[in-house]
C-alpha cells in the first residue's frame, strides 16, 4: 500500500561517465530489483539528487529500481529508438525495441504527445520493480533518461515514487569561441556529452573571427585558417549534439571582427579617411562585403540544421570613434543614400544585421545579435524578431537590459560578470565560478549583479556560459574543461530552477566531486 508525500528536489549530483562514439562503456550492471512487497515495511522513498535538481518528487514505499543484467529497455514509439539505445548502453541492459508487453525490471520510454504541456517536460516513476520514463516530446523523455542515468551513478538505485520534472528557461547553453582557440572535434563531442547530462540544449560555435576561421568552406576556401574543423568532423558534432537534443547554433561575426576573411580580401576591409585600416572590420558600404558574408551564411545553413542563427552584430569599430560620419565619409554617404538624408553609420549597421537575419531567416531561422549591435533611435531600427544576446554594459552609449526588454525583445543572458571564461583574464576579466553563478545569479541578473523586474521574466528565454579564446595560450583544453566544470553546473541548475537552490554551495561541490 503506497503512502505518497511530495517532496521538491532536495539535492543535486551527476555522473558524467567516460564515453565512447554514442555515450561509451556501459555501467557494470548490479544485482536484480528486489521483489516488491505489499507490506509497509519500505520506508518512505527521498527524492533523487541530480544536477540539476528534480522539480518535483512524490515519494513512495517501495524497493525502487536497480538495474540487472536481465532487464530491458522498451519503447513505445520508434521515434525514441536513440534514447533507448542510449540509455541499454549506459545502464547495460538490454534494448528490446518497440514491445507492448510488461516484465520485471523493465525501463519503459513512451511519449504521451501532450499537445499542452511543455515538450521538455517528464514524468519518471518508479514502481512494482519498473521504471516508466514519459513525456509529451523526445527531449523530454531524454532528460527523464538524464535523471535516470544520474540516479545510477548517485546512489545505484531509482527511488520509488513519481518525479514531474521539467526546466524554468527553453534555452540552455554553451557558446565556445573556436575561431580565437582551435579545439580538437573530440575535444568539442565530449563537452557536448555533458551538456546533454546536464541538460542543456544548445551550444554556440564562434567559428569566425580576426585570428581565424576554423570550418572548412567550399564557397571561400581561400579564408579557411589551416589550424580548422573539416566539415565531415562538423556534422558528426552536429549529429551528436541532435542525438542529445541539443541544438548547434552558429556564427559568422559581422560587420565587425572579420579579420580572417579581410586577410584574403583586404579590398574589403573599412578604412579610416587617412587610408588607416580598421582591423577586423569590412566596408558595409562595399557590396563585396555583404555578398561574401551572405555567401558563406547560405552554405553554413546546409551544415547546421538547427532553428537558431548567431549573426554576431558586436563592436563594429567605426562606431567606436567621436565622430564616425567625419571620419568615415564613404559610410555616411552609403547611408543617406540609401536612408534618407538623417540617416547615420548607426543606421546603415542596422541596416547591415536586418540584411543578415534576412538571409537566414530565409533558411528558417531564429537569428540573435549581441545587444552592443542594437541601437536606440536612428532612421533604422533591428528587426523586431531578433533575439538580443546580452553580453556587456561596458560599450559606448550602453543601454541597460530594461531598454531591450520594454521594447518587447526577447533576450538571452550573457552576462559578462558572471557567464564569461575569457582565456588569460584580459582588461577586467577574471575566470566566473560555479559559487557565484549559484548563490548570485539568475536569468534575469542580465547586467552586472542586479536582476531586471520580474515583469520581463518571460522574455528572457535562458542563458549561455561563454567560452573566449582572447589570450588562447593560456589555457590547454584540459586546462579549460577542468575550468568550466563547476561552472556548468552551476548554470545548469540556475536555468533549470532559478528558485533558490535547496543545497549550499558546498553541498552541491561536494555532491558534483563525488559523482564526477
């Protein structure tokens, strides 16, 4: 006889096992479930510690579920056939396919295709010697796998009883820059391994910049940097970042930090009046300039299929001087021309990142800019559909997060003071921790540590830990895992639930150190 309390989730943990291609070595498998009983001589089940922690747990008696050699993974629907596979393989049991029929020890994956409910919600229960991972979505379904595998490495068990699990925030991610640092394919797969554990859904690859452009081209080779990602490594890391469900968004800095591309076409680079060079920037007055850029985000469309495009639009440096129509005449020229006779090198930028989101939301996607490319006033305004990825408060003229946010923009959190791992801690820069991301920050603490009203927290759709190769020496790649460990962890449970957590800080370390 089943006594049911709810209990929210208490505790975090996570084992991030080594991986192989699809998800690695499976777990040695452990002695069969016990055999339930009706008696009440189980005591009350406690809720499952994971990262990041369960939302909610409805406790039972009973022997919960470990898993034996014995045991099968079942789904109900070939559409889950890779979250079966890889939860066989993680928990070494055996994957049976699509079965009807119900037997002992069973893990069972099956969609209820609840239209209403969020798709990255769950439902895990664990009762009579089985476990029923369900959700409305594959991905949800796949984090409910999450919390499984989790639970294994924690304890080697399931509680008994139901968690009903699902995130605060839709996007959850990690943006790497690989165009200042190159990083080895594997490198990038295994850290897509523990996003997916952790349960995020994106991450960010910054493959174009002044030091670098680091995937192999077939419109513009001549701009690919020798130190690069083939394309064929690419979409091995975008099939495993899908098999994750974790989107792979790219890209293509502009008009701004363009070196690599200037340095095969210097006929593009923006000059000052005096001839001076501008680095990394190109002449958006040039036609040449949107044509190679437009050129490479319409092959890059074919690589990445996801629905989410990064169009950069950050420190264009003929913003960056007192007065850019004097000392860029060629600019201000082109934007009267083509504005009207008030209009501004601001306006012709603007002009520049609609132009962009134009070209990939002609390939069905989402386009975001960082919020230094987003100007008030002017002739031009940003399209209204792209998503504002705020990153600073330290540009010329900045604004504050609210501006964005009372113009009806959706917005991603960057946070510079708390979400940026800038190699070598150039300028003001110091390596974030996983303790201040966990005691001080939430989604809406979008600009240094003071969160914007709670009005607007529908319009932050998440956050993304940022990764900058600025001083790329300083670091090794392991150097640099080992960095973002906690910190990812600690992201993980903010965005998840941005309530405060259950644990202390020193807790959940000591609860992330001994699950791995």
């Amino acid at each position: 006889m089943a006594v049911g309390a709810v209990v929210v989730g208490s505790g975090v943990g996570l084992g991030l096992w080594a991986s192989g291609d699809d998800g690695g070595p499976a777990a040695a498998p452990s002695s069969p479930s016990p055999t339930p009983s009706p008696t009440r001589s189980y005591p009350l089940s406690e809720a499952p510690r994971t990262i990041p922690a369960v939302r909610e747990h409805t406790a039972e008696r009973g022997p919960g579920w470990r898993p034996a050699s014995d045991h099968r993974v079942v789904v109900s629907d070939p559409a889950l056939e890779d979250e079966g596979k890889l939860t066989a393989q993680e928990l070494g049991l055996r994957y049976a396919g699509e079965k009807d029929d119900e037997r002992p020890g069973d893990v069972r994956l099956e969609l209820n295709r609840d239209g209403g409910a969020n798709p990255e919600s769950y439902t895990l229960t664990v009762r009579g010697g089985r476990v029923t991972v369900s959700g409305p979505g594959e991905a949800g379904v796949f984090y409910g796998t999450r919390t499984l595998k989790q639970e294994m490495s924690g304890t080697g068990a399931a509680p008994e009883g139901v968690v009903r699990d699902e995130p605060a925030k839709p996007r959850r991610g990690m943006m790497l820059d690989i165009a200042r640092k190159h990083y080895g394919a594997g490198w990038i797969e295994d850290r897509i391994r523990e996003l997916g554990d952790l349960k995020y859904n994106e991450i960010g690859l910054h493959f174009s910049d002044d030091q670098g452009f680091r995937i192999e081209s077939d419109s513009h080779p001549e701009i690919v940097s020798k130190d690069h990602l083939t394309k064929a490594q690419v979409q091995k890391i975008v099939d495993l970042a899908e098999s994750r469900h974790i989107t792979v968004v790219p890209e293509i800095d502009s008009p701004g930090h363009l070196g690599a591309v200037i340095d095969a076409h210097p006929d593009l680079q923006l000059r000052k009046t005096n001839g001076e060079a501008v680095r990394g920037a190109v002449d958006i007055a040039n036609p040449k300039s949107a044509q190679i850029v437009d050129d490479l985000l319409d092959e890059y469309a074919g690589l990445f299929p996801g629905d989410q495009w990064h169009l950069g639009g950050d420190e264009y440096q003929a913003l960056v001087v007192s007065d850019p129509e004097a000392t860029f005449p060629g600019l201000a020229s082109a934007a009267r021309d083509k504005y009207g006779p008030g209009a501004t090198v601001e306006d012709l930028t603007t002009g520049w990142l609609n132009d962009r989101a134009a070209t990939v939301r002609a390939h069905d996607r989402v386009p975001r800019a960082w919020n230094d490319g987003f100007f008030p006033g002017g002739s031009v305004q940003a399209d209204e559909d792209i998503r504002v990825a705020y990153w600073t408060g330290k540009e010329i003229g900045a604004r504050k997060p609210a501006e964005y946010l009372a113009e009806g923009r959706e917005v991603i959190n960057y946070n510079d003071e708390f979400l940026y791992y800038v190699l070598g801690e150039p300028l003001t820069f110091v390596y974030p921790t996983g303790e201040r991301i966990y005691e001080q920050w939430t989604p809406r603490v979008l600009r240094g540590t003071t969160p914007v009203p709670a009005k607007y927290d529908r319009q932050i759709l998440g956050g993304s830990f940022a990764i900058w190769g600025d001083l790329p020496r300083s670091q090794t790649q392991e150097q640099v895992a080992a960095g973002i460990r906690m910190p990812l962890r600690a992201l993980a449970q903010k965005l998840w639930d941005a309530r405060e957590p259950a644990l202390s800080w020193a807790e959940f370390r000591a609860l992330a150190d001994r699950l791995g």
